[in-house]
C-alpha cells in the first residue's frame, strides 16, 4: 500500500520538461564562428564552441539576457539578446500528464528554451 501511495504522489508531481528535459540547453553556431571565440552571456563567460555547440545551464537564460560572441582577436562578432520561449514539445507533452504538470515546468523553469539557439555571423 505505501509504494502504491508513493507511485501516485510521484506520479501527480511529474511534468514532461522537468522530467525528460535537460538541465542544459545547447546553442548551435555555425562555420562562420571561430571555434576560439569567447561566449559572454549577461558579463559571463562560458567558453569556446566545440564542433560548433556550447552547452550552457539551463537556469543561465533570463528573458532578455544579452550574448557577446568575441573573436581570438577580441572583436564582437555577435551581439544578440536571449530571450526565454516556452518549448512547444514539452508545453504539449504537458496535458498527457495531471494539471499541476504546467504549474511545476513554469515554476522550476524547465520547459523554457533560449532563443535563438543558432548563431551566425552571416547577414
């Protein structure tokens, strides 16, 4: 009876982008990226792309968070804003599981993605 309890607790608590999401979110950059550049998000430095993806903390976006991409040479490249959308997949995902499913990815931040996510300095 208690683990029958238990698997109805966890199963009431759970919510598709805390569960299957990542607690990193990946930015993408292309050729036109210098894999020495420096990745600054909001003062921050987060290194290099490695064959051209940077994985970052997902609590690391806020809405309006600002990413400097710097040259070797110390050039910005790229000057963009971050801003949090929520993850269709997930969002939808969502209404499989209980109601308090959306209550807990909004609150712990999990079914939100930066976007953009891909970099280029191609116009």
């Amino acid at each position: 009876m208690r683990i029958l309890v238990l698997l109805l607790a966890g199963s009431l608590l759970t919510s598709c982008a805390t569960v299957f999401g990542s607690r990193t979110n990946t930015l993408k950059f292309d050729e036109t990226i210098p894999p020495q550049s420096t990745v600054m998000i909001d003062g921050a430095d987060f290194g290099s792309p490695e064959e051209g993806k940077l994985k970052i903390p997902a609590t690391v976006v806020q809405d309006h968070s600002n990413i400097q991409i710097i040259s070797p040479t110390g050039e910005v490249l790229v000057s963009d804003t971050l801003y949090r959308k929520v993850d269709p997949v997930f969002f939808i995902l969502d209404f499989a599981a209980p109601a308090v499913s959306h209550s807990v990815d909004f609150m712990s931040g999990n079914i939100f993605r930066p976007h953009p996510r891909n970099f280029s300095t191609a116009p």
